[in-house]
C-alpha cells in the first residue's frame, strides 16, 4: 500500500478487516512501530470522528502527531501556471513538499465544491497533494469518496453479521442542506467489492455515479428494499446528474421504527454526524438496533490499521 484513497489501494479487504479487529483486541501491540515517527492531519474542513480517531490510531501506534486547521492558515494554490497575485499565498508544489519533510505520513479531509463536478471528480486537491508530496498520503475524506470511514463499516458488519453475506441497504434520507456524495460513493465501492448483497434506495434523481454502484441493486421504492436486509445504513447526499443539487425534499424517506420492522431484525448504521428526526428518529438511533456508537469506535481501528500497513511498507 503506498496510499490509502479507496478500496483499490487494498488488495485483500478481508485480510485487512480481520487485521484492523485484531488491533481493536489489543490496540497497543504495535506501539513500537511508530516511534520517532511524524503523522501531519490537515483539515480544510470540519472534523470530529476522523480527526480524533486518527490521533488516537497514530498515539496508538507510538506516532507524534501534528494536526493542522489548514483553512486558518493562508490560503494555496493549486492550479500549474497561475500568476499568484489575488489571495492565495502558498503553492501546493512547495506546501506538499515542505510538509513532507516534516512527516513520515500526510493525512488530508477535504469536501467538493458541489458545483463543479469535474473537478471534484477528479479529487483535484487530494491528487495535487498525491502529486508532489513526497511520502505517503491518506484520504481522510476527499470530495468523492471517504475510504477510512467505509473500512471502519466493513470492520462493523464484519462484527455484527449473521450470515457470510448479508443483505445490506443503503437508503437516502432526508437533509435540509445539500451533501457530497462521498461517503455514500465510499460504502458502496467498500461494500461491493466485499462481496455483500447491496441494494441502493433513493428517490429518483438521486441516483449515485455508476462507477461505485455497479453491481448494486437500485430500488426507487423504500419499503420494498428494506424487506428482510440485515443492515441498513442511511446516509443524505445531493444529486450527481444535477450536480449539488436537491432534488427532493421529501420527509418520508426518514428511517423510523416502522421501516426497521420490516427489516430481517435489521442493525442500524450511520457514519455520524446525524440530525436526528430528520435522517432517523430518535427512537431508532436509541435502539439495541443501532450501530451508529461501535461505528464510531472502530474508527480509530481503521485508521490505525491503515498507519500500521503504511509504517511496515
């Protein structure tokens, strides 16, 4: 592995689930490995679940780790050949450079701009950081895909399944604001190359890009797809053909009780953070049936399994 962006930087996923449960047993067995080590996080957005666990995963390992707020810094650069005289004062070209020599691992979150989809599809910011820093770099979210969040869901079903491939649904559900399609994207890249049964649910015009969704069942009738899944994992996210877009604003598709019951004693997923009685009743998030806590808690094993393969390449 020299990054870690998306499924294809893993050549086996259940070699590397299994490994990350492994560390979750005994979190400390490796502490050695990254002494006298450097971890650099930049944020150019929020975080709480990535940034915390990610420290704790690189603490864990025995890592020094400097996290930096990169949007209250000066602004960078990142087209080639641009005259710099407007606001942004730094180079991508220098800053990833420099940067590097004060890491033995970049982390880096960014989000799309949700209104130029070619851009945000090519992950520009992530792959110019790719491109001139010097040694290796994890996507702690990009603008199209949020692989250590769907690592720490496949450790999740891993843990909680019933049967070797269980029926898991992906649902849209309501927002009052308009979301990247990253994580969704990520889960359902993540969950089919696992080899799970998935079915994607969403109002019509919210259909994913194809290229993560191939293989996946689509179903434009909610009830239907919940009927007899094992997991069922609701996420928001604007539409990819209209780009950034919302195109419905319907608060049926929330996830309550109901829909649970017509599930196969179905858990409850969610990468967090969650409006709850918007995306999911209260009573559902509260439930023995909900998974949204041990998803959270098994960040920091994905991270730290991820830090783990990239210290001993």
């Amino acid at each position: 592995m020299k990054n870690f962006t998306s499924v294809k930087d893993v050549k086996n996923i259940k070699k590397l689930v299994k490994e990350g449960l492994a560390l979750k047993k005994k979190p400390l067995a490796f502490k050695k490995i990254g002494k006298d080590k450097t971890l650099v996080l930049l944020f150019f957005n929020p975080s709480l679940r990535t940034r915390l666990s990610t420290q704790k995963a690189g603490m864990n390992l025995g890592m020094n780790v400097i996290v930096m707020n990169a949007n209250q810094g000066w602004k960078f650069e990142f087209e080639d050949g641009v005259i710099m005289n407007t606001d942004k004062a730094e180079h991508i070209k220098e800053a990833a450079k420099v940067i590097s020599q004060y890491a033995d691992i970049i982390g880096i979150r960014t989000f799309p701009t949700l209104t130029d989809k070619e851009r945000d599809y090519q992950d520009f910011i992530l792959n110019k950081f790719i491109e001139h820093a010097t040694v290796p770099m994890v996507s702690l979210e990009s603008a199209i895909l949020h692989p250590l969040q769907s690592l720490a869901d496949m450790i999740t079903i891993e843990e909680q399944k019933k049967t070797k491939k269980p029926k898991i649904v992906l649902t849209w559900a309501p927002h009052p604001k308009a979301l990247p399609q990253a994580v969704a994207n990520s889960f359902a890249e993540w969950t089919l190359a696992s080899d799970y049964d998935l079915t994607i649910t969403h109002p019509k015009g919210y259909e994913l890009s194809k290229k993560f969704t191939k293989g996946a069942t689509i179903e434009y009738n909610q009830q239907k797809a919940f009927e007899g899944a094992d997991f069922i994992y609701a996420k928001n996210w604007s539409s990819f053909k209209n780009y950034g877009q919302i195109e419905v604003e319907d608060a049926n598709w929330m996830v309550n009780s109901a829909k649970m019951k017509l599930t196969n004693n179905g858990k409850f997923m969610h990468c967090l953070p969650v409006r709850r009685n918007v995306v999911v009743a209260g009573k559902v998030l509260d439930s023995k049936a909900s998974l949204v806590i041990e998803q959270a808690n098994n960040r920091t094993y994905a991270a730290q399994v991820v830090l783990k393969r990239l210290l001993m390449k």
